[in-house]
C-alpha cells in the first residue's frame, strides 16, 4: 500500500502543477480555465453546454468568483 500511495501522491502532485499552469495561463489571456474562455463545453452539447465555472461568460474573473479560488 505504500507504493501506492506514492504513486497516488505523484499523480495529485502532477495533476495540482497541471492545474497551476493551467490557472496561470488562463489569468494571462483572461479566459476561464474550465472552458478555455469559449463559455462552453463542445463534448455536453446534448445536455446544457453552458460552462458553470463561468455561467458561460468565458472570463477568467468570473471562473475565479464562482469556483472561489484564493488566488493573490
Ligand atoms: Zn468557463
């Protein structure tokens, strides 16, 4: 179980660097990190495409509202 959790430790360590860069790139074009700024998801079309992260505005200020990030 130890190597396990090692593993499971790298893959969150890996998914949380991802997810920095990610945050970070979308805070330089402005754009909401979830949708890539579109405002909505291409793969939900037969349900409601709206992104919720932005209410489908595509703003990286409105995707940093409502998923409360804490960010400086
Ligand atoms: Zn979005």
């Amino acid at each position: 179980m130890e190597i396990f959790n090692k593993i499971t430790n790298k893959i969150s360590e890996w998914n949380a660097t991802q997810l920095e860069k990610k945050i970070n790139t979308n805070r330089d074009k402005g754009t909401c990190p979830d949708c890539s700024g579109r405002g909505f998801f291409v793969m939900d079309a037969f349900l409601d495409p709206t992104c919720p992260s932005c209410n489908g505005t595509g703003s990286f200020s409105d995707w940093v509202e409502t998923t409360q990030q804490q960010l400086e």
